[in-house]
C-alpha cells in the first residue's frame, strides 16, 4: 500500500489486483393490475405544517398529503428525501370500511449515484437518477438500461422512456 501514490480508485487486494469501487442496481418489474388495468398510482407523503394558532405551545405538526400520479414523469421518485408510501389503486374499488383497493408499497433506505448527471457512465445509467418509475408495460423496455447497458449512450433507457406524458387512468 505505501507504494501506491495515485489515487487507484479501489482496495488493493494482491499483487497487481484492484477492487475497483463501483455499484449494482437492481430493478424489479411489479404488474399491479387489481381487478382490471383501470388503476392509478398514489403517492402519499408527510409534510411539515406551521401552526398558525398562536395560543398553541406547538410550531408545527405533520400532514398526510396525498397525490394521484397523472403521468410518467411524475411518477419518478427519489426516495429517503422525505417519508413517504407509495400505493397502486384502483379508484372504481372499495374495501368494505370505504378504501380505495390496492397494493401498498413502502420503500426502506436507498443509494443514490455518487456521479455528477453529466458524466457519461450516469448518463448511460441515468435509470439509477430515481428509485421509482412507473410506466405501462412495453416488451421492448424489459430492462431499465437498455439491451446492454454498458454499450448505451443512454438514449435506450427508463431515464428516456419515462419522459412520456402517458396520461395514466385515474377515475
């Protein structure tokens, strides 16, 4: 180690071997239909409220602000910013107590890429920019960083296809 003076971008392992530091990403298709393809995706996120009753000792409390995603683009979501839980509905279904049936999706701790956005290897993976996408189903956009990611120069990836304003279904 006390001969290397570069920065090698890694551990030394061996003589002549380098662990070369670098990431894996693992993408994971859901088909949600519930009860049909009529579904929506609802983000549900908690926001600070400032409280504006000046007899009360309190300054601010948390608010559950929900939102039906009408979009491909505002389906993208980067996740640990702020709690939130993420929900695939169907509007036109009910659970007995009144509910809007679905799946409930609740994310844990995530990475988020180290590159700056203009730097070719983020461009070719600009899938990794967000941790959630949420597209209609497409054969021909099985993987999030094209055919063979990398050999793209990131016009083949989620990053592009998400930039369609599909309207989604939403009742």
């Amino acid at each position: 180690m006390d001969q290397i003076k570069d920065d090698v971008f890694g551990t030394l392992l061996s003589d002549n071997t380098i662990g070369v530091h670098h990431d894996h990403y693992l993408t994971y298709h859901l088909d949600l239909d519930i009860d049909g393809q009529a579904n929506s995706f609802m983000k549900t996120n908690l926001e600070t409220v400032t409280v504006r009753n000046h007899s009360s000792p309190r300054k601010s409390y948390w608010s559950v602000v929900r939102e039906i995603v009408k979009t491909e683009a505002d389906a993208r979501i980067k996740l640990g910013l702020k709690p939130s839980e993420l929900a695939i509905i169907n509007p036109n279904k009910q659970t007995k107590p009144g509910n809007k049936m679905g799946y409930r999706l609740f994310p844990s701790t995530v990475a988020h890429p180290l590159l700056l956005t203009d730097d070719y290897p983020q461009i070719r993976g600009a899938f990794t920019n967000y941790n959630v996408f949420v597209t209609p189903y497409n054969k021909s956009e099985k993987w999030a960083g094209g055919l063979y990611a990398d050999e793209s120069r990131g016009e083949d990836t989620l990053a592009v296809w998400s930039l369609r304003y599909i309207q989604f279904i939403n009742s």
